[in-house]
C-alpha cells in the first residue's frame, strides 16, 4: 500500500529547492506538487537524515531515498557492515545495506 508524504527535497513548496535551472523550475522529486508516495512499511532515510537532500553537499536528491526522505523497507536488523549509519568510512552509502542502515 502506499502513502502520500509532504517531498522532503522541496519541503513540500513543489519549487527546486536550490533554484538550479531557474526559480520558477519545479522539484526533481514531486514534479510541482509538493507530496509523493512512499509504500509502507517505510522508514525516515538513515543516509540524509530525512531532509531529501544528498549529504555529500551535491544540490541534488538523496541517492538512497530519491528525495523522498522516507523509504520503503521492512528491515529490522542493523546493518553489520556500518552499523546502522548506512554510510561506508568514505560517506558513500553502506555497500551491503544500500546506506539504509538495516538489513533483513
């Protein structure tokens, strides 16, 4: 099933957060609208925090969530890899985990 969730990457404003091509472009993740689906059972994105945003300071989404702050999983178990922080010791995402941080 899934949800509809306020985009994390333009805080629900549906305007490209970083103005990028022109203040006036719409968001890359929910094209203008402001919201976006998520399926359940979803967590926040360990990786950026839930903000949408890519942590390694590039202007674009979060490589892991899509922008979406949240994603779908049905994890429960810590990842041994990176110990739930879902980044690897370069600030890339957690090769085994996919920088969700759990693991089935």
């Amino acid at each position: 099933m899934a949800t509809t969730i306020k985009c994390a990457f333009c805080e629900g404003e549906g305007k490209d957060p970083f103005d990028l091509l022109s203040p006036l472009s719409n968001c890359l993740v929910c094209n203008g609208s402001g919201i976006t689906t998520v399926m359940e059972p979803f967590r926040k994105c360990i990786y950026c925090g839930g903000k949408g945003i890519n942590p390694l300071g590039a202007r674009v989404p979060c490589i892991v969530c899509g922008g979406k702050g949240k994603y779908h999983c049905d994890c429960i178990t810590r990842c041994k890899q990176c110990y739930g922080t879902g980044k690897s010791g370069d600030g890339l995402p957690c090769s085994l985990c996919g920088g969700k941080g759990l693991s089935k």
